[in-house]
C-alpha cells in the first residue's frame, strides 16, 4: 500500500524545476495531485498526462493575485473537502550581484519579497481551512540555505528566504497540529537562476561536504519523507539545526544532548548516533511514570532528531558563524522545538523526560528544571570546550530556559 493514499496535495510551482519532481514523487506514493502553475500550462499539462495513479488535475494560480487562491479554496472545499499537504515550491529571483545595488531598486527588492514570501503566506492562508480538515495537515516551504548564509542570487532573495523561515516557525507555532517545515537546499540543478552556469553549480557543490550538485529529485525525496516519515519534524527539525549549529560553533547544550555533543568533540563519533544511544537508559523511567504514549513518541522523536542530526550537514552547510548569533538563534530554536513536542505530549529524552515528570506530578516548572540541568551540563564542559565557548553555551542555556519558563504552562499546549 502507497503511503499517501487517498491524499490531496496541492503543489505551487509545480510545472517545472523542483515543483514537479515534487509532483512525480508524491503522485508515486499514492497522492492525487494538484499542479499548480503560473505561466507554464503546456507544461503542466504535460505533467499531468505523465502522472501515475488518478485524480490530478491542474490548477492556474497566481501568487500575487489572491482571487485565484480563493477559487482553489472554493473549487477544492466543493469538490474534495479537504487537502491533505501544500509545497509551496513556486518562486522568482534574479542575478543580481550583491555589490549592485543600483539594479536592486526598492521596486524590484518588493517584487522578490512578495514571490517568494507574501505569496506563500496568502495561497497557504486561503487552504488553511481545507488543511486543518485533515488527520494530518502538512505545508512545506521549499526555502534555501541562502537563509542561512546570506549568499544567495541576490540580496533581497537571501532576506525573503530567511522570511520564510520565520514565518514557518510561526505558523506552526500558531495552528498546530497543522505541521509547519522548510525545506533548504542548496544550489539546486535547474533553471531557475537564470544565467547560472553548470561551472558554477559544480564549484559550489564541491564546497560541500557531499561534493555534489543538488538534484530536484533530491528535495522532492527530502518533501516526501516530511509528509511520509516525519510526524513529529515541526519540533524536532528545530532542534536538529539547533545541534548543527552549536557542533560547527563549537557550543554545548544542556541534558542528554549536551553529554552527546562531549562525547562527539572527543571521539569524532557522529553527534546524532551519540545522542540516540544516550538516551536509551532513560525510556524504562518514561514509560513507569509518563506512559507508553508518550514514551513511544518520545522515541520516535529521538530517532527522527538524531537522522536529521547526521542527515543534516549534507543539505545545509554554512562557511561562517558567529558563536554568539549560534547561541541566541540555537537557543530559541531549541526552547520553540521542545516546546512543539510538549504541545504533543512528547519530548527528546533525558533531562526532558524528567522535567516533564516533576511538572505534571509537583507543579514545578519545566523550565526552572531544564535551566537547572543544562547549566550543570555545560559547567562540565569546561574541561573540554573553551571558556568563550562555554559562556556562550551558557548564554543558549538561559535563553531556552526562559523561553521554556515564560511559554510552558500546563495545559497551555497540550493537544487536544
């Protein structure tokens, strides 16, 4: 049996390039698919002819004219009900040098934005309601490490990039269980930069750690395992990047992750492989005192933050950053991560399962409890890590702690 039987995916961008590797991998595993394009009918309309299994069709939609997201809502809320996932895969840039501002007018910096950032924001907006009939409403945002890196085809395209990020974290925050990811290559081999060279591509990918260009077919393997394998990704991709980032600044983190990433500096071992084995002792006290459920969810988040860990590095790799900028953003990152899984009754082990236990059972914040733990942790790291380093492990520390103690009450986000 296909694993996305019997489910609607609606898919921007669809007639080309990322959008349609999206579209034949998800028509695949069972999906009936939505293609939806800009300018590229025949396109699409030769996609759909191409397109295994049945109920596809192709849709014209318009990111920046918000009348045709309304008459999809209103053709697919008549016709289907429901739709069960959104990739939102359709974008505009240009190549511009970063240094030529004068051919980067406002005008032109406001057209970026509003392909690549309002227009996700409005088709998601006008199927939220379609997405939210689902068991399991999935939106994924095909965004780039320009986000990260700040290198990208041109400037205003780097910021609506990181725009996009940020905005996913916040609606995924906001409607739950409505999962909420992005997805960030690198460069990826199509036409979508205009003027890109294949010189070019192949220079970037040898920078890599993989030393291999991106395939469109590679990001629509990284969508589908999001709507196939990754329940619990909207936390537990959070803390994934947040563990990528203390690793490249040399930071350390609180709890088992914490003991992992010592044990990683030390022996070379792969972080994520580290962190799952630590956290197997502690699955026996989760599942007497917290229950099955949410020890099995628990694992399976465990399992998931420890492939992305590994897995992470060969999609996402950042030439430079800043230990400071790696604590605070890691910091908030970790806190909004355990927090979406505390939403689902569920956490990633150690210290968690611990801080979790005295809140429900004594009323003692998760937060206090974690803040406790992690400062403890990263006070050992002074034998292995440098001072700076552990001060502004320490400073990761505080801020998740405080975000956890201001954010976490009981009942505030427990799913119902």
């Amino acid at each position: 049996m296909n694993a996305l039987n019997n489910q609607v995916a609606v898919i921007t961008g669809a007639s080309s390039g990322i959008g349609a590797a999206c579209a034949k991998a998800l028509a695949a595993q069972g999906a009936s698919i939505v293609l939806g394009y800009h300018s590229g009918h025949a396109r699409a309309q030769a996609l759909l002819e191409q397109l295994p299994g049945h109920g596809h069709r192709i849709a014209a939609i318009n990111l920046q004219n918000a009348s045709t997201h309304e008459a999809l809502a209103h053709l697919l809320t008549n016709e289907i009900g429901h739709i069960d996932l959104l990739v939102n895969s359709a974008g505009f840039t240009q190549r511009i040098a970063h240094t030529d501002t004068a051919t980067l007018e406002p005008a032109l910096f406001d057209q970026i934005l509003s392909a690549n950032v309002t227009g996700p924001y409005a088709i998601t907006r006008a199927l939220l309601p379609l997405l939210q009939r689902s068991a399991n409403g999935l939106v994924v945002n095909i965004s780039s490490v320009s986000a990260f890196t700040g290198s990208g085809s041109n400037i205003a395209y780097c910021a609506a990039k990181a725009a996009l990020d940020t905005m996913t974290q916040s609606l995924a925050r906001a409607f739950g269980p409505v999962r909420f990811l992005s997805v960030s290559p690198a460069s990826v081999d199509t036409e979508f930069v205009a003027g890109r060279s294949r010189e070019e591509l192949q220079s970037k990918a040898a920078k890599t750690p993989l030393g291999r260009i991106v395939s469109p077919e590679d990001v629509a393997d990284a969508v589908l395992a999001c709507a196939t394998h990754l329940r619990t990704a909207t936390g537990t991709l959070f803390v994934s990047i947040t563990l990528m980032l203390f690793a490249q600044a040399g930071l350390m983190t609180g709890g088992t992750a914490g003991i992992a990433l010592l044990v990683h500096y030390w022996s070379g071992l792969p972080l994520g492989t580290v962190f799952f084995a630590i956290n197997l002792p502690f699955y026996w006290f989760s599942w007497k005192h917290m229950g099955p459920e949410f020890t099995v969810k628990t694992f399976i988040a465990v399992g998931l933050l420890s492939l992305l860990t590994d897995w992470g590095p060969q999609v996402i790799h950042v030439d430079y950053l800043n230990p400071l900028f790696a604590a605070v953003l890691g910091g908030l990152l970790l806190g909004t991560g355990c927090l979406f899984l505390a939403r689902h009754r569920a956490s990633l082990g150690g210290a968690a399962i611990l801080a979790l236990y005295l809140q429900e059972r004594y009323g003692i914040a998760a937060g206090k409890v974690q803040l406790l733990v992690d400062c403890s942790v990263v006070a050992l790291a002074l034998f292995m890590v440098p001072v700076q380093n552990v001060l502004y492990s320490i400073l990761a520390a505080v801020v998740m702690g405080v975000f956890l103690w201001i954010s976490h009450r009981p009942g505030r986000y427990v799913s119902q």
